[in-house]
C-alpha cells in the first residue's frame, strides 16, 4: 500500500475555480443575511478551497417562503407531468455536459470514479423520474351502490432535502421533482460545492424560480431549522442515526411533518464454503471499508489470505491519480473517528492483518484496514464503520442496523433462506453495491424507513386524496330541478 507524496499530490491538483459560493434562493445566488462564511477543507492537503455562505434559520424562513410560494402558485405542481419530464431531461443533459467539473467538487471522492459512477448517476436518475412524471395516477373506487369514487395522488408540498457527504449527487435527485414538489436542499458542510452548482444547472434548464433552492451550513443550525420549520411539508434526511433521531423528533415538535430517514449501516457479506473464492475475496474488497464479512470456517484461511493480498497494491493517494484506489476522508472528523475505531479494535483482540495506520504527513489518509477474528459485542463489529447457516443468520441480524447485506454461495436453496432471513432493505447475492435507478434502496430497524430509488420512492413525496359523490341523490337533485318538463313523463312511466 503506498500514499502519493506531497509532490505527486500537488503535480495531481485539478480542483477547478470555484463559480458558486453563496446560497441559491429563488433562481438566485446570494450571501447569507447575516454574511458569514464557512470554510470548505480539501481533505488532501487540508487547505481551504472556498469560503461558502453559512445559512442559518432566517435564510431557511427565505428559502421555505420562495419554494412554498412556487408550490401554492408555481407552475411546477400544475403543468403536465409531461412537462416537467421535459425540463428534467433538459437537466440530465445539462449534467453530462459538465461532469468533469462537477466529479471534481466531491471532497476525497476518487475523480475517476465520481466522472464514471457518481455524477452520471445524476443524469440516470432525473431521466427515470422524468418517464415516470406523466404516469401518475389515481384510481377509481368501487364502492357501495349509490357513490362513486376516485382517489387523486398529489404533490405532498414543500420538501426539505438533507443530503450527506458520501453521496451528494446521487440523493440530491429526489422523486421529489417528479412528483411536483419544491424543495429546500441542505448539503453535508463537508461538500456543498457540487449542490450549489446543480442549482446553477437546474436554472439554465428551466426549472421555474423557487422550486430548488438550496441553503449551505451546519445541520445545528440550518439542518435543525430545515426539521422543524412549520412551512415545510416533509422532510428526507440521510446521515447518521443519531441525527435522525433529532430531526425525526424536530418534525413531531413542529407540524407532524412525514420523515423519511435513510441512516447508518453495518452491512454484513455472508461467504459459505461453497462459495469461489476469487469472486468472494473481490467482493470482500469493496466493502472491506466498512463493512462485516462472515466467512464459514473451512475457507476462512484461504479468504483472508486472498483478501490481504488483494488489497496489498491498494494504493491510497491523491483522488485525481487514475492509479489511486482509495483518497482521503472527507474531514478530520471522520479522519479521527476512523483512527478510534481501528484502536478499538487493536485493544479489544481482534487481529489485525492488514493496515490500521494514519498515512502520509498531510491529508486525511488511512490505511485499508482488515480486523480478523472479531466478536460480535466489540465496538469495531456493532457501529457503523463469522458457520452454519442458521448461525450466519444470527450474527448477520446481531446488529441495530439493517439497511444491505451480501450473500456469496453457489448453493440456491442457501442463498434463498438467507435472504429472507436477514433483517436488511436490499440483498445481494453474489454481487455486492449492485444497483440501478429500478432497485428502491432503504433499511430496516435503525437504518431508517422509506425507500430511495425505485417507483416506490415516488410515494414517500405524494398525497392521497380521496373524492366521493353520491350518485343516488344527484339523479334526485337533477329531477328536481327538471321536474316540469320531465317530472310528469317519468312518474307516469315508472
């Protein structure tokens, strides 16, 4: 494993000028009313990139004010599905023309792999929400003799977005838009450079004033003024479950507003002894990161020893390196938080057989790291950060979290048992971080409910709405007011 020299990060750099710095509130920048700033960290040299608008509460009350206007007398709910599928494809293309300057606004995120994954994963969404805009619809009811009914799915109305710095550009792009709503973004501190640039975009595709607006600060602050504010309608929040914990109780304090909540993880990868144990160790490397892996124990040699040679050329540098694997941490938050999570598991026995290092003499880079051996009760396998199948079940469930797990055998009725057993919103099977626009993606337990992605997302951001009529006592009504010409002609028949 090596890290890129001071020299070799700088002969890398290719962070571009920063064009958008202030919050977007009504199709416009702006400073902050109370002008303060906040520093943006390139996590690879801990310099200061940019100095952003810190919003607080009173820009918050701005921004709800301009999306509660466009929603209550905007065209966006009101125009033809069809419509708004047409500005977001507009959008989407927007996006691919700009995804080299937006792949390098993602702090640590490896350039290669925000320009081929990450950003075009922006596109992908908007244009499967945009065929999906003009198909939403309502049923009919059949109901008792004398009414008829129908329901109308609509717009849920204002929506606070609070999107997390691992995957700025994928959550930005709700169904939200799809479904008609206007909403007020909060971005992670740690990257509001590419949402703020997203705004820029949504603008010169035609998105009315009002409908996106986005407000860059802390979650103590903004964060909390976005959950608890009485103007917006619902909120969608994903970071840590402690922090759902508030914002799910801010929506109860303020106007009962819905919550969904995509949280934390601690995604198990199952591998029984029939599995290959290539396919096995190369799925293990990627989430080796973060990630519990449960070997059966008659190939639990054999895989940690694959395992440990395939991240041994694991190269950990500047994230503009094509040959990098791995950049830094995206702060020095998360930078110590790892280093303590790697002494917990030094001290509490499990062995360590790869990494476990800070690295380098500038930036937030760590070693991969690989604990074996671990217990179920030791810190580094319970927070978010191996036998028979009824066991692995066991262990894998033995977690507050349940939001994915991966399952690598060649046996169907094995992979079929543990799948339905795992207390977990998506499983893999054989495959691992496998996924597309189709596939709604969510937890159970304290990973959250509510699902991204999927026509099932489309929900979370519509109401309900039923209509009734009586048809008996319309009929009686219409006679009534008819019954000199008609009246006499129709007792006479009946």
């Amino acid at each position: 494993m090596a890290v890129q020299s001071k020299g070799s990060t700088e002969s890398f750099i290719k962070v571009p000028e920063i064009k958008f710095a202030k919050l977007f509130i009504n199709g416009k920048f702006v400073d902050s009313i109370s002008s303060k700033t906040f520093e943006t960290i390139d996590p690879r040299t801990e310099e200061v990139i940019a100095r952003v608008a810190e919003g607080d509460k009173e820009d918050v009350d701005l921004a709800v004010k301009a999306a509660r206007s466009a929603f209550d007398h905007g065209p966006w709910p009101r125009v033809p599905g069809c419509e708004r599928g047409r500005i977001m494809l507009r959008f989407a293309e927007l996006i691919e023309q700009n995804v080299e300057e937006l792949a390098a606004l993602d702090a640590g995120k490896l350039f290669g792999m925000g320009k081929a994954i990450d950003i075009p994963l922006a596109p992908k969404t908007l244009r499967y929400y945009a065929g999906a805009a003009d198909k939403i619809h309502g049923k009919t009811l059949k109901m008792s003799s004398n009414l008829q009914g129908y329901t109308l799915r609509q717009p849920i109305g204002v929506v606070g977005l609070i999107i997390p710095w691992n995957y700025p550009t994928g959550i930005l792009f709700s169904p939200a838009l799809a479904a008609g709503c206007t909403m007020v973004v909060k971005p992670a501190e740690q990257t509001p450079l590419s949402a703020l640039y997203y705004a820029h975009l949504d603008k010169l595709a035609g998105v009315p004033d009002g409908v996106i607006n986005v407000i860059t600060g802390y979650g103590p602050t903004a964060g909390a003024a976005i959950s608890s504010h009485m103007d917006i309608d619902k909120v969608s929040f994903t970071g840590s479950t402690e922090v759902g914990r508030l914002v799910m109780q801010a929506a109860a304090k303020s106007n009962l507003k819905p919550v969904s909540l995509e949280l934390g993880g601690k995604n198990p990868l199952i591998v029984f002894d029939d599995a290959d144990i290539e396919t096995a160790a190369n799925l293990g490397e990627i989430c080796v990161a973060s990630s519990r892996i449960f070997v059966q124990e008659g190939i639990y040699d054999d895989f940690a020893k694959k395992l440990a040679e395939k991240t041994k050329n694991w190269v950990v540098g500047d994230p503009f390196d094509p040959s990098a694997s791995q950049g830094p941490q995206v702060d020095k938050k998360q930078y110590d938080k790892i280093l303590s999570y790697i002494d917990h598991g030094k001290r509490g026995g499990a062995i360590l057989l790869r990494g476990g290092k800070a690295m380098g003499d500038k930036g937030y880079y760590i070693e991969p790291t690989i604990f074996g051996d671990l217990k179920d009760d030791m810190t580094i396998a319970k927070d978010e950060n191996l036998g028979l199948v009824d066991e692995a079940i066991k262990r894998a469930n033995a977690t507050r979290y349940g939001l994915a797990a991966g399952i690598v055998t060649n046996d169907l009725n094995v992979a079929n048992t543990v799948s339905r057993s795992i207390r977990a919103g998506v499983i893999w099977i054989n495959c691992y971080i496998a996924s597309d626009q189709d596939c709604p993606y969510g937890g159970y337990k304290m990973s959250g409910f509510g699902r991204d992605l999927g026509l099932e997302a489309i929900d979370q951001y519509l109401q309900v709405k039923a209509v009734v009529t009586p048809i008996y006592n319309s009929f009686w009504l219409w006679l009534n007011q008819n019954q000199r010409v008609f009246g006499s002609m129709i007792f006479l028949t009946l």
